[in-house]
C-alpha cells in the first residue's frame, strides 16, 4: 500500500469506529498514529511476552520473517577506553534497537610468543552481578575464546541519541587484548512514513499493512475520553498476528 492508500484506509476505519461528534484527525495526525503503530507491532512482535504464542522473534520462523527488513549489521571499528580493566567503550548505530548477534575481532600475543591479529571471537552479554562474581574466576573471565560485553548509557545521558551522542556498549577483554573490530547484527527502529516525501513507504512486507493501520486506529480511539470509544487493546500487550 502506498503512503496515501494506508491513510484512505485509516480514515475509512475510524469512521466507521466512531461517532459524527468524535475528534477528527488530519492526515499528519494519521500519519504520527502510524509510525507510532510501527513500533508498538514491532516491539510485539519481538518480545515474547508481549504475545500469547509466547514467542519472540528468532524462535519462530514466522516472527523472523515478519521482521527481516528490520534487520540490519555494522562493523565498528573505532573504541573508548572503558570504566573496567581491559574494557573498552564502543558506539552503536543511531538506529539501533535491540542486538542479535554480536562478535569482536581482537590482536593479542599468545604464550608461545606469536602475535595473533584480528581473531574473530563471540561476545557473551553480562550483567554486573555476574562480573562481580566471576571477573577473578579463570573459569569464567574473558580469555582467547571469548570477551564480555556491558549495555552502557549514552555518553551524555540529557540529550537524545544522535550521531554525536551514541547508544553505547561496554566490551570487557582479557589482560593484554586489543580490540580491532565490533560486529553486531541487529533490529533497528522501523522508518516513519512521510507524508510530504513520495519516496517513503511502509518497511513492514505490504501483507501487514492493514494490521497496522487497525492499530494505529486503536492508538486513536484511546486519545478520546469517550467511554464508547475506547479502544479494548492496551497498547504494547497484545500481539497483532
């Protein structure tokens, strides 16, 4: 469907919902309702217990496919000395949601003497409980095979994202490890849609277009203090299958 086609069957949606006396919407105010939506279907989607199959994402092969556009993988190589020892701050993209999969490439010299150079090795998300309880255990700590990464705040936590103020992960190494390159495949934020631009348009497969558009017309039912018509969805509780 194209930008304007969604909103047609919005308007058409929302009357038929309504009484002659309720709020009109213009279509910026339709629009704003449905990037809104995107968010709210795509955030069902992924948690699994935001939906009754209790399914997220990467379990189901439905639930991956109806989000693959959002899909998307960077190679950062540039790093900030980090609040631990052997850590190392690291930049995500401006568009970032939530993380998939993510590895480090790392340089290090070896017991024997030899320089290893950009070694490819998995990233295991920890939480500060776990590496206070095993950052001395050689069991457990980082080491040739694997690095710890922490979620970290933004470098500036009173202003919003941007390219100069970055959502952040923390990467915690082993003693004498260099950090080369941070891969990470993840789900971005879904585009808004533009009414003014013709060249914007639902990133979500079209067979999903009209669920969407349902709940961006639930969203608009619930802006209303009419008891009649408020919308029986809560939002980000309910998955739209």
């Amino acid at each position: 469907m194209t930008v304007q086609e969604i909103l047609d069957y919005m308007r058409l949606r929302y009357d038929a919902y309504a009484s002659q006396d309720a709020p009109g919407y213009d279509d910026d105010d339709l629009v704003k309702l449905f990037n809104k939506a995107q968010k709210v279907f795509a955030k069902s989607l992924y948690n699994e217990f935001g939906n009754p199959t209790r399914k997220g994402a990467e379990e189901s092969e439905k639930r991956s496919k109806d989000l693959v556009q959002l899909k998307a993988h960077t190679v950062e190589p540039n790093f900030s000395p980090g609040d631990h020892p052997n850590s190392h701050f690291v930049n995500l993209p401006e568009d970032f949601w939530v993380t998939l999969k993510e590895e480090i490439d790392i340089s290090y010299t070896n017991n024997c003497g030899d320089t290893i150079s950009d070694s490819r090795i998995p990233v295991k998300p920890i939480k500060e409980d776990y590496y206070n309880a095993n950052v001395k255990n050689p069991y457990k700590r980082p080491y040739e095979e694997l690095v710890w990464r922490f979620d970290r705040e933004r470098d500036d936590i009173n202003s919003q994202v941007s390219s100069t103020n970055s959502k952040r992960h923390e990467v915690i190494l082993f003693d004498g490890a260099t950090p080369d390159n941070y891969r990470v495949s993840y789900y971005r934020a879904p585009k808004n849609i533009d009414l003014t631009d013709p060249n914007t348009f639902c990133e979500f497969d079209e067979i999903h277009h009209e669920k969407i558009a349902d709940l961006a017309v639930e969203l608009a039912m619930q802006t209303t203090d009419r008891p009649g018509l408020q919308s029986k969805m809560i939002e980000n509780s309910k998955i739209i299958e």
